[in-house]
C-alpha cells in the first residue's frame, strides 16, 4: 500500500540529508568535462558570491526545515574558494539548519600548489573530509587530460592532505587514449600503495560538447575500444578488492565503513539541497518529492538571487512513479543494491517480478530478502537493466 503524504515526510525527515554547494569557477577547463564549470580570468568578486550563497541557503532552510548529515563543495574547483568563504558558508549551514555533530563535510581540490597551501584553512573550517582530484599520476597524460598540476604535485598534496584531514579520497581516469591494460595495472597498484580509504576510478567517457568530442568525431583522439576498456574495468574490481578498498558503486572503491556518506545520500534516494549555479536539489515537501535546479551561468545566478533570494531555474514536483525510477537508477548503481519495498512504497506498485526473474536468470540480478543487486555481470550492463526493469 502506498505511504501516505505523512508517512512519506516522516520518513524523508528520518533519513540523511546532504547539503551540496556547487563553486563553479576553475582555472582551466579540462577537455573532457561536460560539468558546470567557468572559467574567469578577470577574477571573481568573492564578498559578492559568498552573499549570494547565504541568501540561497537561507531560501533551501525555509523550504525544508532538517538536520544535516552531510556538506558537500563540489565543481568546479572549490579549493580555488578562499577559506573564509568555506567557513561563512558551513556557519550559515550550521544557523539555517541543524548541523549534526558528526556531519561527513566534503570539498574537492586539485593538487596544484596554490591550492595546497589552503587545506589548513579548510580543515580550521571544518572540512573533515578531502577528494583530490589527481586523474592520473604520469605528467604526459596529466598534459593531455589538460590538468594544471604534475604527478609530483598531485603526490606533495596528499601528503599534505593527510595532515590535514580525517579522511581522504582521490580520483584517477583510466582508459585513457594510448593507455594500455599493463599499464593501468600498474598506475592502479602504484595509487593503492599509497591511497587512504577512498578512491573513485572513472573510465573515460566523451561527453557530448566538450573538446574531447570534437576532437573523437574528427579522428584526433583514439580511446581503448571496448573490450580494452572492459578488461581494465574488471582489473580495477580485481586489484581493490585485493587491497582491501572493494567497490560499494560503479565506479567507487572505499575501505568498509569510509564510504563517502554524501554521495550515499544520493544514491540511496535521499533528500538534499543544492545550492549555487547549476546545483540540483531533490526535497520532498507536502509528501511530494521536488526536483528543483539552479541557473547555470554563474553570473545569471549571482543577478537572480540578489533580486529574488534564490537562484532557481525549475521547480518540479516528480511523480510517484518518476521518484522510483531515479532511485532504481541510482541504487543499482550500489553493491548493496536497492530495496524493492521502498521502491513500492515510492511507485505506489512494486516491480515486475516476471522481469526481476528473466534477468536474475541470466545471471544479472542476484535477490536475497528485500534487496536486490546487480551481479558483477549485470553491472557490466547496468543501462539495459535499469531500462528493462523500469518498463
């Protein structure tokens, strides 16, 4: 039987909830990054976007009294914010809402130099938790991922993170052009030597728009086909799980119990606020869940939250259905997969169990009790399930 509108804000109000500031200036845009980032070599009027960020926040408190599990400053490159502004911003979180006290806050930061220099001043903040963003531990690739940073750099701000920091997460790209399965496997174990609890290891995607793209459609960029890539997928599952960091998500690999909480909160089809240009936001109100984002130009943003107190752009209410599909698409995504009674529950209707046993008997999906899982075979074609079971 479906949840009635109380039950349904009950049970949001008793779940996490994140917190997402999104800074979205960088210093150079990288040519494979289809995200919402800016790059303003005039410079940025920090005072006047730090305002901004504390009108919007108090805009989301309004809209959904909670208590906050976790922040996340994401980009964009946040580690080119000033400290100050971190810290203003994480007080105005702690005022507008409750800030719980063993709350998971995130930033992310690229290893150059400068940036380094300000991690003492974000841990002072209260950041608790730091993903670098190394991407690849060679200088030619670092070149051609057009990163700002070298392989020595990347290394000095670990160290220095590590000082820093109760927790620590760092990115690396594999599948790269040129780059050969040898030859990930030894990145990979060489970044397992020194890795902390958390890494995220992204194969290479062209994204639509980006300089990659044109130049892959040109014939100028040449990544591992297929069945390379896939190869290097399953030796990426093979070496974590071997030194103790399995994959909880697709693409994430954490030592038990370090797995990034924020991120969670989307992936288990949490509640959260998303603040800045180009956020995202998802608040259930009224026992309705709410897909809300921002304007994207940061400039556009900045100009509508001075006027109106928010930057908004759309303001959704999602469908029951529309609520248990995004969760069916984001929990499959996890190892411990997806509980089929709060996919009723949002829906209104359970799964297909004719559809749940084809695909189980194929070996893509494995169910014990409530939950159901992608197989490490189903997660190999994770989009035809997620299409299959939400038809």
């Amino acid at each position: 039987m479906p949840k009635t509108a109380t039950q349904t804000r009950a049970l949001s109000d008793a779940e996490p909830f994140g917190v997402y500031v999104h800074w979205p200036f960088c210093a150079a845009k990288c040519p494979y990054c289809d995200f919402n980032s800016h790059v303003r070599h005039g410079g940025i009027d920090e005072d006047r976007f730090l305002a901004a960020y504390l009108k919007e926040l108090a805009h989301f408190a309004a809209l959904t009294p909670r208590t906050v599990t976790s922040v996340f400053f994401g980009g964009g490159t946040p580690s080119l914010m000033a400290p100050r502004v971190t810290d203003a911003i994480l007080d105005a979180i702690a005022t507008h809402w409750t800030l719980d006290a063993n709350a998971e806050i995130t930033l992310e930061a690229n290893p150059t130099s400068v940036e380094a220099e300000n991690f003492r001043g974000y841990a002072a903040a209260g950041v608790n938790r730091l993903s670098l963003g190394v991407q690849a531990l060679d200088d030619a690739s670092l070149k051609a991922l057009g990163r700002c940073h070298s392989a020595d750099e990347a290394l000095a701000a670990f160290a220095l993170a590590r000082d820093c920091f109760e927790r620590i997460s760092f990115d690396l790209i594999y599948a790269r052009e040129g780059q050969s399965l040898d030859g990930w496997t030894d990145e990979l174990t060489r970044a397992l030597g020194f890795a902390a609890d958390h890494l995220s290891l992204y194969q290479l995607t062209i994204e639509d728009g980006t300089p990659f793209a044109a130049l892959h459609e040109a014939g100028r960029l040449h990544v591992p086909a297929s069945e390379a890539a896939r190869a290097m997928y399953l030796a990426t599952q093979e070496l974590c799980e071997a030194a103790g960091l399995p994959a909880y998500e697709v693409s994430n690999h954490a030592v038990p119990g370090a797995e990034s909480r924020h991120n969670l909160v989307y992936w288990r089809g949490h509640d959260y606020a998303g603040i800045g240009a180009g956020a995202h936001a998802r608040i259930t109100t009224g026992g309705t869940k709410r897909a809300l984002s921002t304007l994207r130009l940061p400039e556009a943003w900045l100009a509508e939250v001075e006027a109106r107190g928010h930057g908004l752009a759309s303001d959704e209410p999602l469908s029951p259905r529309e609520s248990a599909e995004e969760y069916l698409l984001m929990a499959l995504r996890l190892a411990e997969g997806m509980g089929l009674s709060r996919f009723a529950a949002l829906a209104g209707t359970p799964l297909d169990e004719t559809r749940i046993d084809a695909l189980a008997a194929e070996g893509l999906l494995s169910r014990t009790g409530d939950r159901l899982t992608a197989t490490p075979t189903g997660r190999l074609v994770l989009e035809r399930l997620i299409l299959e079971l939400a038809a």
